[in-house]
C-alpha cells in the first residue's frame, strides 16, 4: 500500500511540474483550411518532408504553404496512406494503389489491383498500409496484402479471422487477430506469437520495443509486456491513470517517449519510462478531442490526424504555452517566482500557485484590479497595483501604499533601507522601519507619470513619459524635493511605448527611431547605430526594454532580441529568437519576459503565457529548402496548364503569362515562412520579402528568363533557392520571315515611296511655278494700281497747291484791278487839290476794305479748306489779324511781302510775328512759317 502511495505521489508530482511549464505550441489546420473532410486516418511524410494525409475526401498533400486534395479515384474514403521514397501508397475501399508525380509535379494514381487483378473481398477496407524492405503491405479487414514493390507481384495473407492491426516494430511484423492473438510474419508465413487472454479479450493499440521488451498499449487496459508466454501489466508509475482513457491511436517517437491518441481526452504525452509529461485536449490546443492517428514527422514534430482537423504539436521548440482556457486570468502584465509560488500579475489581479502544483491559478484575495509590476527586492516581494503598493508573502499581501497607480519600484543607490516607486502622479520614497516598508515621501516639484525611470551616475533620475519625452530630474541628497528638471531635447521624437533600461553601466531609451545611449557627460542621448538595426531590419513594434541581469530583451515584429556584451571588447552581441509579434499576443508597450529559472523565461500573454527555454533555441542548427510545387502557363483568359519542371523550357508568345508555386515543408508554429523572388530577364533586384508561396506574372515579353526564388524560416534562410529558366519565343509578326518579309517590304514601300515623292513634288513644282508667274501677275497689276494711285495722289496735291496759288494770284488781281479802277475814276473826277486829297483817302479805305479780305478767305479756304478749321481747333484764342498773319505765313510769305498787305510797316509785321508766337506758346527755335507750313 506505501508503495502505490510512494508511486502516486511520485506522478502527481511529475503531471504537475510539466503542467507548471506548458505544453509545446500546437499548429492547428482545421477542415476549412485544408478544404477536405472532417476525419483524417493516417498520416506519412516523405522525404522531401512533404506530408501525405489519409482523408474521407482522399489524398491530403501538405508542402508547408499549400494543400492540395486528390480525390480517391473510385470516390471512396482513404484510410491508409505511406510514402515510400517518391511513391505514395494508399488504401481505400476496395482498392489500394501507388501514386507518382509526373513531370508536371501532379500525382497520378495506379490501382495494383486494377493491374494486377486482384480479388478483392466483398466490401474490404483497406486500414493501415506499412514498408517492410522492398514491400508495401496493405491490411484489411479480411487479410494483408504483401506487394513487392520491386518485382510488381503480390502475395496474401489471409487469417482466420479479423485482422484488428498490423504493427512494424522495428524489424519484425506483427499482426492480432480478433479472438485468435498476436501473430508473426516469418519469411511471408503467419505464426501465433501469443495468445493469452488478454491480447485475445483486448484490442492491441501498438506495440513498442523498449529495453528489449515488447510493451502493448490496449484501448482501454493500459500498457503490457508480452512474449511468447503471456502478457503482464507493464508496472509503470502512469498505467493506472491511463485505464481511464480509451486509446484509439499510440506511437512510439524517436527519443523512446509515448504518445497516445485518445478518443475524448486529445493526447498524452509519456516518458520512454511510461510517466506522464503532458496532456493536450481541445481547449488547450486541440482542433478536436479524438486523436485518429498519430506521426512524427523528420522534425521531430507530433502530427494528430483528428475526427476534425488536423494539428501539429512543435514537440522541440523552445517554447511551452500556457492556455488561460477558461479566461480566468486576464492579460498578464508581471510574474514572478518566489519561495516555491508563481505568481502573476493580471489586468485581473494578482494570481498565485505553487509551483510543482497542477491545481489552478488563486486569485489573492484583496489584490482585485490592475496589477503593474512585481518586484523582487532583497528577498522582498513588491507588488505595483493601481491600488498603491502591496508586499506579497506566499499566499498573502499586505498594502504598505494607497497611492494610487504604482508602476515600478527599484533601490535607491547609496540609500540603504530607501526605495523610489514611479506613481501616476510623480515620484514617492519608501523607507524600511524596524518592522515595516511605509511611504516617506513625495519628491515635491515634479507632478508627472513616472512608468520608467533609471539612475544616473550622480544619482539624477531620469523619467521617460511616453507622450512628454525624458527628464532629467536633480534632487537634494534626502530625496525630498526636485531641485532642477531638466526636459532632454536629443530624443525629441516622443515615442509611443518608450521605455528606459539599464545594461551594467549604461542607460537605453528605445523609440521608433532606434536605440539611445545616455551619455552623462553631455547630458544627452546619443543614438547606437548598431543596436538601433534591430528596429531597421525588423518592423518596429514597441520601445519597450527589459533588463535581466546580464542582458536585455527588445520586442520586435519578428523577433525577441537578446542584448548581451562581450566580456573582452565591450561590443553590443544582438542574438534573435524567432517569434512573431501576431502569435505573442503580448500587450505593445506592456511586455513582461521574467527569468523564472535557469534559461527559461515565462512571457506574459493576453491568454496566459509562454515559457522561452532560450538554451534549446541556442542548440538549433535547422536546415530548410524550399522546393517548387508547380509551374503553369496560360493565355489571356484561358486556365493555366501545369509544365513539367525541366530546365530551358521555351513557350510560344501567346504563353505569356506564368503562375508558380512553391513552399517550405517546415511545420513550427512560431516560424513565419518568407519568400524573395527575382526574375533575371525583367528585374534587376530581389523583391522585399512575403508571405506568399505563390507568383504570378503576366504579359511577359518576348525574352528569356530565369525565375529564383529563396525563403527564410524565423530569420535564417534557406540552403538552397530554386530556379526555373524558360524562353518565351517572339511572336510571329516578330519571327525572322516576318522580318525578312518586312524588310522587302519596307524597300518597296521606300522605292514607291521615292516613286511618288518624285511624281508628287514635280507636280508641285509646276503647280508652284503657275502660282509663282499667277503671283507675279498679280503683283505687277498691284503694283501698276497703286502706282496710279500714288500718280493720282501727287496730281491731287499738285492741284491743291495750285489752287491756292491760283486763289492768290486771283485774289491779287481782283485787289489790284480794283484799287485801279477805283484810283482812274477818282483821278478821272479830281478838279482841284482837294480832290487828290479825297483820292488818297479812297486808296487807304480800298487797301482796309473787309470784303476784299473776305473774299481772299473765302478763295484760300477752297484752295486749302482744312487750313482755318485747324488752326481755330488749336489755338482758339487767334483773332481775324492773327488768322491774316498765320495765312501769309502758310503761303511762306517774308514780312516785307506781308506788309503792304497790312498796310503796315516791316517793323509792324516783325511785332505781329513776336506776339502771334506768344500766343501759340512756341519756342524761337520753331519758325513760324514752317509751323503753319507743316499744319
């Protein structure tokens, strides 16, 4: 009785540490996905990786990126299914057979019982299908069909009752059949290995060879050893545990561990010594409870063929999950552990266990609400809520702070018994009494949120606030108050989920913009070009950093970044673990990464958290190639048809447009799968890398190609890149006939083209020398009229001119003739002296008369009737002499020739001439004949 008490102990014990750690991450493919039926019966990986599935819908085909299905070819569920080299054998209902792919890359089915002709048996299923050297053999139901895959022939064995399993362990073939026991096969003969009761009664699961000793795993009995004579409980810590499952599927791995596929509680994972390590259900990770089948693939990984779906377990990765499966928890924000609990600080509050315990999470009564930091300080278990601040003893807290939002708390340097704690409000100081941690006081002058804070080495603080930027704040030697604070301007750049740390001596700030060093002696931030790469080459996601003794950790898109020194130079030493920022499901910028014992790290999720074991990580020497899938080519708005894959494959013009496809058959859940492709022949760089294992290119010009493509897988690329080259040939206008053809034609067309340029301009040519003499005609009669009008013009002034002198030479006459006659009669009548007198009165009056000087104005207006109209317009303050003086001027007359005709004086006619220039404002430089001249 002590002993199964010692035993029970012994196996809670062990169920629980692994159940503390995790379970490894589970790749889950539900139907949806893979675009099949629910059920998958067996699984099998070929060498290239690639893996083969047994569906209800047929042949699942899975290349790391894409899954093909090839429906049965009698339309009937697949059940059996195994890679052998390139060959693919599966079983079916009432027919089993091989698939190979053809030059195209697509599986072409043979039915060997087509070929072969065998008899089957009515309504046979074809279950399990398993290599043996150069043989494949096919069990049914009813017998197992022995095929030599070398020779193409085929042998059966036909027992005397139901055939319940056929088992591979290691070198030697067995069978059980319902009622009868657990056969041999020996050089193809049949032989009853054991026959008790309880392999008769039971139904064998698998068998396994472990220290020499054959072990049976039964559906609902546990395990047991079995030779030749009987079959005993195998007396293994876990066997009892295990009776209560029903066991469908089991599987012996690389490394001698046990793995059974259940048909309600999902998969337990055993020791080679039979102890349980894990238990995985839905829930936990599971698309489904019933585990169909079970394989470990080259990488060690545990595929699960399921009632629905299809999941992968990463049995060696670095990192074991814990599922907050009933959402109990929250987001965590901090953890810790101490005396033997683990505890967690939630959005929730602060939960707790023991640590090798399998019971679930405690929320610590009194710690309701949100949990920012713990702290372990001498011993001293801090709690940073948005309450204030608790002390936490295994199962119990105490609050020594109300101040509401406690971030953080660290030492005081130099202050022995003084701790500073970054509040909502400001910086407080916690002093240690004889019995108790209590608040001192407030630093006074500086009022801001301090999340992250650092000490300088003069014992400054500097406060990074994510939406103000970094101060710098001097305080007295007592921390009382803020002497000095000081706003940094060299990290300007106020980014979102900044953060400060500390890494031996120096001081990180992290932004969007990169890494910053704090340099005390300028009091400023210098940027560290090489640890700032870590955010260039992966996509920034958070400023947040975490020191850890002799290292921090950073947060990027890709990638945990571990930041170490070398202990000789002092050089930065960056090293990555792949995980990707979509499957951490952390909070950005509230990253908790804590050391919970040697190399493994637990990181907070919004769902529980992942244990980091980072010395596993340091251990993988991965390898990975990628391989092509699938090469088609296809007309405009046709179907592309798949080619073979062959070196210098030339296409004709029409097949322009070519599809390829291609994947990496790597199967961990925290390696993101990456492609970079180039198409020698049309560009002359790698494209930026993708996600997408598939391209297309259309339209492609005439031209020859090379297509490459390379991956990485978490960071490290793969060992080799494929590349496809291929010839797209010129269209026929653009063939070398075509050509020649062209160039005939192109000399005809230039000889016709002389031809008729020739024929053209000389006909142009006469036409143009009709226009020209047509032109000259013209321009000679034009010519001729405007000579004639120029002719007409001059005669018209010519006449002008002598109308007025005509109207002068007239207008002298008539004076003349007048004042004669007048005189004649006058001296015709004088008597006496007296009368002479008379005379001379009679002249004067005949040289003032008006009318002659009307009359003379009237004969100069028609000989220059535009002369007075003028000269009124201009100067209308003339009077009639003035107008008389301005006339004898237009006709260019002197003053002495003026005088007479004014009866007066030379001198008279010069003063006239003096105020008639008055009056019209003009300069002695402008001769007054010459301006009426010019009028």
């Amino acid at each position: 009785m002590m002993k199964l008490i010692i035993r029970i102990y012994f196996l809670i014990f062990s169920l629980t540490l692994i159940q503390a750690q995790g379970i490894p991450p589970v790749v889950n493919y539900p139907p949806d996905t893979y675009n099949a039926d629910n059920q998958n019966w067996m699984l099998t990986q070929a060498p290239d990786k690639t893996l083969y599935v047994a569906n209800n819908k047929g042949l699942l085909v899975f290349n790391g990126a894409q899954w093909d299905l090839y429906p049965s070819p009698n339309g009937t569920i697949v059940r059996g299914v195994k890679a052998v080299g390139n060959k693919v054998y599966t079983g079916a209902y009432m027919d089993f057979g091989v698939w190979e792919k053809d030059e195209t890359g697509v599986l072409q089915y043979t039915s060997i019982v087509t070929r072969l002709k065998v008899a089957m048996i009515e309504d046979e299923h074809i279950w399990n299908i398993e290599r043996y050297g150069q043989y494949v053999l096919f069990q049914s139901l009813d017998r197992i069909y022995i095929y030599d895959d070398l020779g193409g022939k085929i042998e059966m064995i036909t027992p005397d009752g139901p055939v319940v399993r056929l088992f591979l362990v290691d070198d030697d073939l067995f069978f059980q059949v319902k009622d009868k026991g657990l056969y041999t096969i020996d050089k193809g003969q049949p032989s009853l290995f054991n026959s008790s009761s309880i392999v008769i009664q039971e139904r064998l699961i698998n068998l396994f060879r472990i220290e020499g000793q054959l072990i049976g795993i039964t559906a609902n009995k546990g395990f047991y050893i079995i030779d030749k004579e009987e079959a005993i409980s195998w007396d293994v810590l876990d066997n009892e545990s295990i009776k209560k499952y029903t066991v469908y599927s089991a599987l012996q791995r690389k490394n001698k561990s046990i793995v059974l596929g259940t048909i309600e509680n999902g998969i337990v994972q055993l020791s080679k010594d039979g102890e349980f390590q894990y238990q995985i259900k839905q829930g936990s990770g599971l698309n489904n409870n019933t585990a169909l089948a079970l394989l470990e693939d080259k990488d060690q990984n545990l595929w699960i063929g399921l009632d629905a779906g299809i999941d992968c377990v990463n049995s060696q990765s670095p990192f074991r999950q814990y599922i907050d499966v009933n959402g109990i928890l929250g987001t965590i924000y901090a953890s810790a552990t101490v005396n033997g609990y683990m505890y967690l600080g939630t959005n929730q509050g602060l939960f707790y266990k023991l640590e090798n315990s399998q019971s679930d999470f405690i929320r610590m009564p009194g710690t309701e609400g949100q949990v920012w930091n713990l702290r372990l300080i001498d011993g001293t278990l801090f709690c940073g809520h948005n309450n204030g601040t608790y002390i936490i003893e295994n199962d119990t807290q105490r609050l020594i702070a109300d101040i509401e939002g406690t971030w953080d708390i660290k030492k005081i340097p130099g202050k022995e018994g003084l701790l500073l704690q970054g509040n909502y409000g400001g910086l407080y100081v916690l002093e240690q009494t004889s019995t108790e941690w209590s608040v001192r006081n407030k630093i006074e002058n500086f009022v801001n949120s301090s999340k992250h804070f650092e000490f300088t080495e003069d014992n400054s603080i500097l406060v990074s606030h994510e939406y103000k930027g970094v101060f710098e704040i001097k305080t007295d030697q007592q921390y009382q108050q803020a002497l000095e604070v000081f706003k940094h301007t060299s990290v300007a750049i106020i980014g979102e989920h900044s953060s400060l740390s500390r890494l031996d001596d120096a001081i990180f700030y992290a932004n969007k913009e990169g890494v910053f060093t704090y340099n005390s002696k300028g009091r400023n931030f210098i940027r560290e070009e090489k640890l700032s790469k870590i955010f260039n080459d992966d996509a920034f996601v958070t400023g947040k950093l975490i020191e850890d003794q002799d290292r921090i950790w950073a947060f990027t898109k890709e990638n945990l970044i571990s930041i170490t020194r070398d202990k000789l130079d002092g050089e930065y030493i960056v090293e990555k673990i792949s995980m990707p920022f979509n499957l951490r499901n952390t909070v950005e910028g509230y990253e908790s990464f804590v050391n919970i014992r040697k190399n493994e790290y637990l990181l907070g999720t919004s769902n529980g958290y992942i244990v980091v074991n980072t010395s596993k990580n340091e251990n993988t020497t991965q390898e990975y190639k990628i391989n092509l899938k699938s090469v088609a080519v296809h007309k405009l708005g046709e179907k592309p048809r798949l080619m073979p894959y062959k070196e210098d494959v030339i296409f004709p013009s029409y097949d322009n447009n070519l599809s390829f496809s291609f994947g990496v058959p790597e199967y961990d859940k925290f390696h993101t799968t990456e492609y970079s492709y180039l198409l020698d022949g049309l560009y002359e760089s790698w494209s930026p890398w993708t996600s997408n294992s598939s391209l297309d290119f259309e339209n492609l010009p005439h031209n020859t190609y090379t297509f490459r493509v390379k991956a990485r897988v978490g960071g490290v690329e793969t060992s080799n890149e494929i590349q496809y080259t291929f010839t797209i040939e010129r269209p026929w206008y653009l063939s070398n006939m075509s050509i020649i053809i062209y160039s005939i034609l192109t000399i005809l067309l230039f000889i016709a083209l002389n031809w008729f340029y020739k024929r053209y301009y000389k006909k142009q040519q006469e036409l143009a020398l009709d226009r020209t003499k047509k032109d000259m005609e013209l321009k000679a009669l034009e010519s001729e009229k405007q000579i004639v009008v120029l002719n007409n013009a001059n005669l018209k002034l010519d006449i002008d001119a002598r109308n007025r002198e005509l109207a002068v030479s007239t207008m002298n006459m008539i004076n003349k003739s007048k004042t004669l006659n007048t005189i004649k009669s006058a001296l015709l009548k004088a008597k006496k002296v007296e009368d002479i007198n008379t005379i001379i009165s009679l002249v004067d009056k005949t040289i003032e008369n008006e009318e002659d000087w009307n009359f003379f104005e009237e004969a100069f207006n028609h000989a220059d009737k535009d002369f007075f109209r003028k000269v009124k317009e201009i100067h209308s303050s003339l009077t009639a002499n003035d107008l008389k003086l301005c006339v004898y001027l237009r006709l260019n007359m002197s003053s002495k020739e003026i005088a007479p005709l004014l009866n007066i004086s030379s001198r008279s006619v010069e003063i006239k001439r003096y105020r008639l220039r008055k009056k019209l404002n003009l300069s002695r430089d402008v001769n007054l004949n010459d301006y009426f001249i010019d009028l």
